[in-house]
C-alpha cells in the first residue's frame, strides 16, 4: 500500500524517476553541444534534468469579494460629479485588495523551485542552469494553476561543493561567461505586481480627445507596476546576500474589467500585471593570500668585482664616462 505524499521532500514519482536514473548510469539534459562544453570549460559537469511542479487553485480572499478593486471612492459617482478627483493606482506591493494574489503566485513559484532544488540536491548537484519557469491553466479547472520550472543540475569538480545548490535562467554559455567573470548565480527570482487604476472623467476625456495626447492615467499605472515589480525583484535578491540581478523576462499584461465600486454607473477600470524574471548573482569571496617575500643573498664579493670592473674602464680609452660614474657611487654605497 502506497503512503501519502506529506509534500515535504521530493514526491514520489520524483524519486523514483531519480533512482532509476541513478541506477541506469546515464544523465539527461536539455543543454546544446555547445552550453555542454561551455560549463565543462568552466570545471562542471552536468548530472540530470530536474523538474518542480505545484497546482494552486486561485481563489477570492480579504474582506473585498474580489482582487481588482480601484478603491476610488468616487466611483460610485457620475463622472462629472467626479471630475475634480484623480484615480490613484491600487497598487499590490502598497497592500491593496491584489496583494494576496501576489502572494498566491509567489508561493506557487517558490514551490515548485524548491522541489527542483530538492531534486538537484538529490543528485548531487550544486546548482541548476537554464531554469525556466511556466504557469499554464490547469485542465478542466478554470481556477486552478499549474506552475512548472526545469533545468539542468550540473556538479563542481573537485572536493568543495555548495551547502545550497543554486538556481539560474542562465544557459551554458551564459554560465560560463559569469564564472569566467568573477561571479557565481544564486536564485532565479520573479518580481510581480498587479494595479488597477479607475477610468476617471480625466482619462476617458484624453481618450476620446480629437488631438494627440498623453492618458497620463494609464501611463501612471504601467510605471507604477514596472516599478513594483522591479522592487519585489530587488527585495527578494538581498534576502540571500546577491550583489546583482541579471535579467532574463519582463513582461506586462494591461487589461479592462467593469469597475466594482462603480454600481450601475457601467465604468470601467485598467489592470496591469508586471512579472519580472531573473537571477541574482554574486562576487567570488576569496581570500586574498599574504605577500610573498623574496630573499635576496649576495653571491661573492660585490665589492672586489666593482672595484676590477671600475680599474677596466678607468684604462680604456673608450671608457663611457657615465658608467664610470655609476661603478664609483656603487662602490662608495656598499663601503657605507
């Protein structure tokens, strides 16, 4: 009788798939012949493709029955009645109704880069190279997400390996280019962030408007995403001491959907979705070694050969008169 999964390690099929891998001898990977001779360039080896994978069921939460929500106030108002206000940006990252549905996809990833991770470890690997993360519809539920991350776990040569594997967007060439430079990846991160922003009486007249202008509205909502998401990018770098993020995907959905606070007033709001891929990276920390000290031990006496080479060109009658000057302050340098 099989026993349950408890989440905890790897899943069951994985480690079966893993040791029958480990007992075949042989390793796979998705790496081309050249990311394969570009990380053996650089002293690793790869030991297996491995794969995290975890299905969430995106659900309703907080005290709003739903995540896109403005929090305009003056939505619920005709638009010349709420003409004077300018709709602000809920904002995820600022805590608006969204935020748990951030949350939900950021647990979802870190779960499904954990049990790559596990299984990497599994291996003996330090590190997995060419990550790449996906979030497709689950089958038959509409409110389920699967989300998906595979790599190649590679290994270090020699006796020193990593305490914590790392994971990386980068390919072989990449990853080589990065040791070859003095760094080493450490995470594969995702920045994300969701703001809705009202379709206010100023943004629907720049719409309609006869001329060519900006909808600073919706130019406010795109930066103010882009730059949330940046930010969640970078926050989540520091927590494992990288000095650099180096990008891989960065990508923006803007949609429309009926405003909720808006009644029968038949308004709408904008939604814009930021989602930010990438690896940090850090310096090399090696120890700089001790100066080394060269001795230097005279062989014979320096002085007697001075004194025979001096009296040499004293009796020549091509003597270079500057050298003669440089033996006798030579000579009187070593009598003190």
């Amino acid at each position: 009788m099989s026993v349950p999964w408890s989440s905890e390690g790897l899943p069951p099929a994985a480690a079966g798939r893993l040791s029958s891998a480990g007992d075949s001898g042989t390793w796979t990977s998705a790496l081309s012949t050249g990311e394969f001779a570009a990380i053996r360039s650089v002293g690793f080896r790869p030991v297996g493709q491995v794969m995290g994978s975890a299905v969430f069921r995106i659900g309703r939460s907080g005290r709003f029955w739903g995540y896109h929500d403005c929090q305009f106030a003056a939505a619920r108002y005709r638009y010349r009645s709420a003409a004077r206000f300018d709709a602000p940006v809920a904002l995820s990252g600022n805590g608006s109704p969204s935020r748990p549905l951030v949350e939900v996809f950021d647990r979802a990833r870190r779960t499904a880069l954990t049990r790559m991770t596990a299984e990497c470890r599994a291996l003996g690997g330090d590190g997995v190279v060419a990550a790449a993360l996906t979030m497709a519809p689950f089958t038959g539920r509409a409110d389920c997400l699967e989300f998906k991350v595979i790599g190649t776990a590679v290994r270090a040569e020699g006796e020193r390996h990593a305490e914590q594997p790392f994971t990386s967007h980068l390919d072989g060439q990449g990853f080589a280019k990065l040791l070859a430079a003095g760094w080493v990846p450490v995470e594969l991160l995702v920045g994300m962030s969701i703001g809705i922003r009202h379709d206010d009486y100023r943004t629907t007249a720049q719409t309609y408007s006869w001329s060519n202008v900006e909808v600073r509205g919706w130019s406010d909502l795109v930066h103010a995403v882009r730059a949330d998401a940046r930010q969640q990018l970078r926050a989540q770098g520091a927590r494992r001491g990288g000095d650099g993020i180096v990008m891989a995907d960065s990508e923006l959905r803007v949609w429309s959907e009926t405003c909720l606070l808006s009644g029968d007033n038949e308004q709408e709001d904008h939604i814009a979705e930021a989602t930010m891929v990438g690896s940090s990276i850090a310096r090399f920390r090696v120890r700089t070694p001790p100066p080394r000290t060269l001795s230097v031990m005279p062989l014979g006496d320096r002085g007697a050969k001075l004194r025979r080479r001096l009296a040499t060109v004293a009796m020549s009658p091509y003597a270079d008169r500057a050298q003669y000057q440089r033996l006798v302050e030579e000579i009187s340098e070593l009598d003190g």
